[in-house]
C-alpha cells in the first residue's frame, strides 16, 4: 500500500488511519525506524509490560491508602518503582 507523505513544518510525518489501522498503531505507541538505503522502514514496537498486573493492583491500594492521608506524588517511574520495593 504505498502512500505519500509530507513532512510539515515541525518535521512531523502523519500517517493516514489506513496505514495506522494495517499496523496496529493508535495513540501513544511506539515505533522503531530504519534507514536501508535511501528508504526509511517503520516497525510498531511491542514493549513488554514493565510491571505485572499484581504489583499494579498494589500499587492501586496503596495509592488509595495514600491518598486518604493526603495527596501522593508520583512524578516518575521511579517513583512508583520505590513504591513497590
């Protein structure tokens, strides 16, 4: 399927719905790209889940417990990391 691109301004590339839908695309995933030649070559990227869905849901009740004594600050993954340890 090939299609055309044009690269805006901020040099960004929008890719049609028909591309995004064929590769399993939508927001906020992530891609790979590489250069063979004088083409580039969009893989989707499959991340594997950082935590498992039991120390989500801990983190879950703890975040609630938190939240009761006031608010809690997660500002970052390794935030939430020193949670879980």
């Amino acid at each position: 399927m090939p299609v055309t691109l044009k690269v805006n301004a901020r040099n960004d590339l929008h890719l049609p719905a028909a591309v995004l839908r064929v590769l399993n695309l939508g927001k906020e995933r992530i891609v790979r790209a590489e250069m063979r030649g004088n083409a580039l070559i969009i893989f989707p990227v499959d991340l594997e889940p950082r935590y498992s869905s039991e120390e989500l849901g801990g983190l879950d009740r703890l975040h609630e417990d938190e939240k009761k004594k006031g608010w809690l600050r997660l500002d970052s993954p390794r935030d939430i990391d020193r949670l879980i340890a």
